[in-house]
C-alpha cells in the first residue's frame, strides 16, 4: 500500500463485517467444488467458500472477477477492474 492510500485503506477495513465460516458453510463449499468437478471444471477451495459463506447468509458478493463465482443463485456485484 503507498503511503497516501493509508487512509482510505484504513476507513474502507474498519466498515468491514466479520462474517464466520460455519461448518455448514465450509459443508455447502465442498458440495460447491464436487458438482464443479463433476462438471469436468474446477472452482478453487477461497472461491468455494466464499461462494457458500455468501449463499448461506444470503449476501450479495462484491468482485471484480465474476467468472471465478460460476455458482447458481450466487448474487453479484461486479466490481471494476483494478
């Protein structure tokens, strides 16, 4: 981070939500990866459970590369590119 970036990184970490990886959640991922692999496809283990904390806490998920969430009734928010 440069120097002048502190602050704004500071103030955009502090308005952040701790949100816990249950193990329902960390269940929902696995299922998450096997039907991707069953699929000839593959979703990687921090998509995975980034996708299922989302979907179980029904959250919409903000990034800026969509095409690592192909998860069915996964909610969105596209970010730009960085």
């Amino acid at each position: 981070m440069r120097p002048h970036e502190e602050a704004a990184t500071a103030e955009l970490i502090d308005g952040l939500e701790y949100v816990e990886i249950t193990r329902e959640a960390a269940r929902d991922a696995g299922e998450l990866r096997l039907e991707r692999q069953r699929k000839g496809k593959t979703l990687s283990l921090p998509d995975a459970i980034l996708g299922a904390v989302a979907l179980r806490r029904d959250l919409t998920l903000a990034t800026d590369n969509a095409r690592h969430f192909p998860i069915s009734h996964l909610k969105l928010l596209p970010l730009p590119g960085v």
